[in-house]
C-alpha cells in the first residue's frame, strides 16, 4: 500500500513534466545502484524525446588502478498503473545504446510484453526498472509517502545545474 501511494505522488507530480521526471528517474537508478553516476538532460528533440546519459563506474576503491566507466543511455517514462511502455519507445533506446554501453529504461508503469521481448530476446544490455522497481528502491532508502514530496523537492537542486 505505501509503495502505491509513493507511485501516485510521483505520478501527480511528473505527469505533465517529462523532464522532471528524467531527473527523478537518474535519481532513482543511482539509488538503486550507486555506482551510476553523472547523469546529463538534453532538451527535447522534434520527436519529443530526450537524450538522458550518465556513467556506469567501476572501481577496485584504490587509487593505483583507474575506474572504467561504462556509458548509459536512460530513457524515463511517466506512466499510469495501466499504461505500459511500448516497442517503439523500447526501440528507441536500443537504438541509442548501439552509442553506449548500456541502457536504463524507468516507469511508473509496466513493460509490454512485446517491448520486454524486444529487450531480452535481442540480448540488449538494458536494465528495466518498473513500478514495482521503484516501490522496492523508495522503501530499501527509507522513503515513505510522506517523505516522497520532500525528495521530489530536493531533486530540483540537486538536478539543476546538470540540465542543458
């Protein structure tokens, strides 16, 4: 039940603010591992899309050997329970990981069974994180429903001088 009110109020808050949700969505994938780091926002392009790009960072933590670090193209949508994301929005981010390393496909909503085939079938290295996703990555960081529009906040700051 919490996890579905966290999802209702980053639904409300973002629905008509894609960019906003890019960032919300960096955010996330960086709870959820770390290791991604160094997230970028495009502006939006003729098609409505966006170019969201970060870095995967791998280290031994010693300071002898450098980090590799892995380019990552982040697609984000913000979708309602009953809205899932489709092939032609699965496509566009394999499309842009032939440029990178890896892909991160976040919703609010769920992946089509069509558009998960794409991704898995194709043996693309696409990381898919969905609602259910989200509602485990707020809950394992300690954000509750009352706590979601005080994160929402911070994500403003903490985004801004990383936006184009």
């Amino acid at each position: 039940m919490e996890g579905l009110q966290c999802l209702s109020l980053i639904r409300e808050r973002f629905k008509d603010d894609p960019l906003g949700f890019e960032q919300c969505a960096a955010d996330l994938v960086s709870k959820l591992d770390p290791h991604f780091e160094g997230f970028t926002f495009s502006r939006e392009w003729q098609d409505g899309g966006r170019d969201t790009a970060g870095r995967y960072r791998i280290t031994t933590g010693g300071t002898v050997h450098p980090d590799v670090r892995l380019s990552a193209a982040l697609e984000a949508r913000c979708y309602g329970a009953e809205k899932g994301v489709e092939v032609s929005e699965m496509t566009r981010l394999i499309s842009r990981t032939q440029r990178r390393d890896l892909g991160v496909m976040v919703t609010t909503g769920y992946i089509s069974e069509p558009a998960y085939r794409e991704a898995i079938d194709g043996k693309h290295k696409i990381l898919i994180l969905t609602a259910t996703d989200i509602a485990r990555i707020l809950r394992d960081r300690g954000i509750t429903a009352s706590g979601v529009p005080a994160w929402l906040d911070s994500l403003t700051a903490k985004y801004h001088r990383m936006s184009l």
